[in-house]
C-alpha cells in the first residue's frame, strides 16, 4: 500500500468547517486547539476558495528535523506521528511547520507550552490500541478500527479526501474529468457566465438525475 | 395639525430615500487593493487558461494572511514558507559552526593549558592581603556565574543533546533530561537577566576603558609573554568581556531569549524564527568569551579565583596583575582595600565597597 | 591507425553509448523513502495488529482500499 495522504479540493470545499467540528468531536482535543483548520482566500470576492488544512504527513518532514528530542517518527503507513511523552514543548516543530499543525495547549502562566498536538491522521499514538491512555493523549485510533480520517469521511461535499494517496489521487482525477474542468469550474465564469468559445457548461448532473 | 405632522414625515421619507444610495454605496466592502488585484488576476487567468490555477497556488504559498474562523496563532496563515528556511539554516550552519566554534576553542584552551600551565606569580607572595571584591560583588557575581552555566548547559542540550546525547544515555533519560532542560532554560532565563543587570551596576564604574587599556590588549595581555601589562582594577581583557559580553551579548540574548520564553504575547513564527537564530549565534559568542573568562579565572592564573572566592589577593598578586590599581591603593585611594582579611566571619565586609 | 581499427572502436563506442542509454530504462525502486529521525520512543503497534485483522496486513489493507472508495460519490451512488 502506498503511503497515507489528505487530498482538499478547494473547488468542491465549501467552508462549512465540518471537518474541525469532526476532528474535535472524535478526538476530543484540548481547549485552544484546532488539529484542523479551513482557511478561506478571497473572502468575499470572485475567485474565493476554502482549504481545509491540516497535518500534510511531509515525507521530509520539517517538525521532525528540528525536534530537540527526536520525538516524531514515520509508521509504515508513511504517517508522521510523535510520542508526547517525550515532548519538551519547546514550540520548535510550530517554527518549522509550513502548515501551521502543531498546537500547543497553554499550561500555566505566560504562556507555557504544554506537550505539543497534532493530527494523527486519526491513528493514534505509541501507545496501545483503543487504550485510555491513548485516547486521552492522543485521540481515536481509527485507523486501527479499519477506518479513514474523521474529518475526511463526514466531509459533505467529498471535498477533502483522505487516504491511499494513490487511490484519492484516482478519485480527484476521475472527477476532474467528468466535470470537464478543472480549476475554473467553481468560480464566477461557470455559475454566471461562460465566455463565447471557452469550455463548456458542466456535464447536466447525471447521478443527480438518474437516481 | 395633522397636515404638518403628515408634511413633517413626508419629508423624512423623502430624506430617507436620498440617503438610501449613499448608505448602499457605503455598504459595498472597501476592498483592499492587493486582494482585488489578485483576485482580477483570477479571473482574468481563467477566461485565457483555464485549467492554470497558478495565481491561487501563487497566493497560497505566500504567506499572506487569509481569513479563517479558527481562533488561535496565525491561524489564518495558509503556508508558511519561512519554516523551511529556519530549519535549513538552523540545522546546519548555525548548529554546525557554534558546535565546532565551542569545540575548537577548548581544545586551544587545553593545548595552551598543556603547554603553559597555570600561570604563577613571578614574585614571592608577601603574605599581606589587598581586599580586591566586597560581599555584595562576589554575591552578584556568582549568582550570574551559576545562572550562566546553567543556561550554557541547558541550552546546549536542547541545541546537540539529540545527536550527542541520546544515542549515549538513551530515551528514558534523555526524555527526562531534556523535559528539566527547557524548564531550567525557561525559568532560569529571566533569573540570569536580573542578576546581569544588578552585575552590570555593579562593576561599571571599574570598567570604564581607559588608555591603559590598549596597550594591555596590544600585549595580549601577556598570554604569550606571561607578563601582564599594568592595568586599573580590571584590565583590558575583563573590560571587552564587560562591555563586549554582559552588555552586548546579555542585551542581544536577553531580548531574543524573552521573544522564545513568552510565546503569549502573539509574536509571529517569523519573530521567532530570526530570534532563535539571533539566540544561538549571540549565545554561541557569550559562552566562546565566557570560556576565556572561566579559564583565566580558574586554572588559567594562580590567585584570581580566590580574589571572588574570599574577595582578597595577595599584594604580590595585586601589583603584577593590576598594577595601577595597586599603586592606586597604596597612595590610599580605595578606602577599605588595605583592611586585613578577618577570617571566615567577614567583619569587615560590612563596610561599604 | 588503419580503417578496421577505427571502426572497431566506433564500434565499441557505440556498444558504449547504447549500453549507458539503455541503462536509463532499468528499474529502480519507485517507493519513496521517509526521512526517518532517530525516533527512540516507545514503539507503535501497526494498524492491522487487532482484531479482526490480527496482523494480517494484506486483508487490513484491501478492507481500507474499500473504504476509500466510499468517498467516491461516482462509485458510491452511481454515476
């Protein structure tokens, strides 16, 4: 099996933030964290779009390089987990991160970092399967129960995809040709006008209909 | 009556709709120009190619602040390029070169220890003691001493402790070393900035820099003629660890050090990114000075580490290391220096330096 | 140097020539290799090591490649 991705696509992404309320409520992460976040461009103006983001699971991971404590490791999954137990919360993995994953819960005055949280791809930690201890500090180990990302398999809008990163690949690919198009197709120029001799409308809604 | 209340609304009525399309044209969002530039962009890349997403990802990958519902630091931030760039300096010029600075520097220190050894007094001690620190300046001056050192080591370890540490002492200590390193770090890192600043008043009389002082440095301060030359209470090269060191390089690692240790004031990654690289490179030369000054003080020179252990030194001493102060004391210009020790209890270092 | 020489070595590098082209058709391992840290933690059970799949990782995964596919709308109501 090839290794375990997220895959968003910011055409079908509808801001409805269903995937933070998903992680939150099937992880139970501490107050002042968000594992997952939608970030919205163009807010309010033609051309807008929502990604929701998470953890990416880097094969090179940044959080890993600059861990003082070498916490973080790979699973054979391809997914970048860490052992909170060693965690120093020194903010470092924050620093490199270009995803903005790692979170730190407050623990005490001014600001002191707890041990630092992520997502897990809903897989749990180093400790062991469907235990206490890896629920409180780690959140549900799906994975484990033969099951995707929380996030990924309530998304309404099958926007954001998680899983075999060959075969949410095939997924996206499929779709993008069966609407025709690619980027542009959420935007203004599809829903109000298409310009003369550029594309064509999206294919009628052939599930919609015939089901 | 009711014809002038009736005139009265009409004409409210009529003000009101008046108003109406400037309310409207007020209501329109005043869009921020750089946004309303890339999202023409947008469009614009959409009527001449459309399946090239390039100015989203464009946009995406700059680091600009978008808009998010999730609370929290820079969560707004989609990627951060700039990660990329701390860890690369950081995990390899900056780690490389401190790690090999501070090595290379012992080693200089322990050939020039092998080939010297201690440097002893020329003369013979005469047995008289010539009060060279008062209670007060040895208290604050060990207090900055073991806040230093503990800052040196701790941070040390968080900065190599990985790659030196842990492949000798394993996880379970490591862990733990580590956990108390960061805390030690944290906590004992505004301890060492109070007792800096209290040191800094201390001695900053004696380290004002006088023309003596070049010649000292010209001298080299007798490291190779094993001659020092004459010098006030503190001689050139305890001047350049004063100024260069406690000021400079405590100022730089004190400010940078606050902007890591208080995260709770929203500072932005790319704050503490570049205060984290200012730290280390600061760091680095603080204790590069601070290993010159832990040498000479202790095994470098017979004498000196007893003049902040007791707060005396032999008048022997007093002339051939600091000449001028001791020429100075003998005319009687330093009130209190020429008191006799009066054994461990320290009568006299009630009186006033 | 006399012709049958001459071509001998063009011969030669030729063979050369087309022996370092073709190496370029070789397979090579396509996998992608994790920048793996010196992790020294407490180890991590694979996912496929409880029931019902107690370790058999072939069966783990063909039962996750079924669920993936349940984020396929095209394949899950029909399209």
């Amino acid at each position: 099996m090839a290794r375990m991705k997220f895959l968003c696509d910011a055409e079908r992404c509808i801001e409805c933030n269903g995937c933070v309320t998903a992680c939150k409520q099937e992880n139970e992460v501490p107050w002042g964290v968000n594992r997952r976040r939608v970030v919205t461009m163009n807010e309010g103006v033609p051309g807008q779009r929502a990604i929701s983001v998470a953890c990416m699971h880097c094969s090179d991971a940044p959080c890993m390089a600059v861990c003082p404590v070498d916490c973080f490791y790979h699973t054979d999954e391809g997914l970048v987990l860490h052992d909170k137990d060693m965690c120093i919360g020194c903010g470092y993995c924050f620093y490199a991160c270009p995803f903005g994953a790692p979170q730190f819960p407050q623990e005490g005055a001014f600001g002191v970092r707890g041990k630092m949280d992520k997502c897990t791809f809903c897989a749990g930690g180093p400790e062991p399967d469907f235990s206490e201890a890896e629920f409180k500090q780690y959140g549900r180990n799906r994975l484990a129960e033969g099951k995707l990302p929380a996030c990924a398999e309530m998304c309404s809008t099958k926007a954001l995809l998680g899983g075999d990163g060959d075969m949410i690949a095939d997924i996206y690919r499929d779709r993008v040709l069966r609407r025709g198009k690619g980027a542009e197709v959420w935007g203004w120029a599809t829903a109000y006008k298409v310009p003369p001799g550029k594309g064509t409308p999206p294919p009628a809604a052939a599930g919609g209909s015939k089901s | 009556m009711h014809q002038r209340i009736l005139g009265v609304l009409v004409a409210v009525f009529a003000a009101l709709l008046l108003l109406a399309p400037g309310v409207a044209a007020a209501q329109t969002p005043a869009l921020d120009p750089a946004i309303a530039a890339a999202a023409k962009a947008q469009q614009k890349q959409q009527v001449e190619q459309p399946l090239n997403n390039k100015p989203v990802w464009d946009e995406v990958r700059s680091g600009v602040p978008l808009v998010t519902t999730v609370s929290g630091r820079e969560t707004n931030v989609l990627i951060q390029p700039e990660g990329q760039t701390w860890r690369a300096l950081r995990n390899s010029w900056f780690s490389v070169v401190a790690g090999w600075a501070l090595v290379v520097l012992v080693l200089i220190i322990a050939a020039y220890y092998l080939i010297n050894g201690t440097r002893q007094l020329a003369g013979k001690p005469t047995g008289r003691k010539v009060r060279r620190f008062s209670a007060w300046q040895r208290s604050i001056h060990w207090a900055t001493a073991i806040t230093f050192v503990i800052l040196a080591i701790t941070g040390l370890i968080i900065l190599f402790g990985k790659n030196i540490l842990l492949p000798l002492i394993g996880y379970t200590l490591f862990s733990w070393l580590s956990i108390l390193s960061k805390n030690l770090h944290n906590f004992v890192g505004p301890l060492f900035i109070l007792c800096t600043v209290l040191l800094f008043f201390t001695f900053v009389r004696d380290n004002i820099w006088r023309k003596h002082d070049f010649a000292w440095i010209g001298s080299f301060g007798g490291l190779f003629s094993g001659k020092d030359a004459p010098s006030g209470k503190f001689n050139g090269g305890e001047k350049l660890w004063f100024w260069g060191g406690v000021l400079i390089c405590g100022v730089i690692v004190a400010a940078s050090g606050l902007i890591l240790d208080f995260p709770n004031f929203n500072q932005t990654r790319s704050t503490m990114q570049v205060a984290n690289l200012v730290h280390i490179t600061i760091a680095t030369l603080f204790m590069l000075a601070g290993l010159g000054h832990i040498y000479m003080g202790t095994i470098g020179m017979a004498g000196a580490a007893d003049a902040m252990r007791t707060g005396y030194v032999d008048e022997t001493w007093a002339k051939e290391h600091h000449e001028y102060w001791y020429n100075d004391i003998k005319a009687g210009k330093i009130p209190g220096a020429l008191d006799a020790p009066a054994g461990p209890a320290g009568k006299l270092e009630q009186k006033p330096a | 140097m006399n012709i049958r020489s001459v071509s001998s070595v063009a011969i030669l590098a030729a063979a050369g020539a087309m022996a370092l082209v073709l190496s370029g058709c070789g397979e090579r391992p396509q996998a992608v290799s994790y920048h793996q840290g010196s992790y020294s933690g407490k180890p991590d059970t694979p996912p496929y090591s409880d029931p019902p799949w107690n370790g058999n990782k072939q069966q783990w995964e063909d039962d996750m490649r079924q669920r993936v596919q349940n984020q396929n709308e095209y394949k899950r109501i029909g399209g």
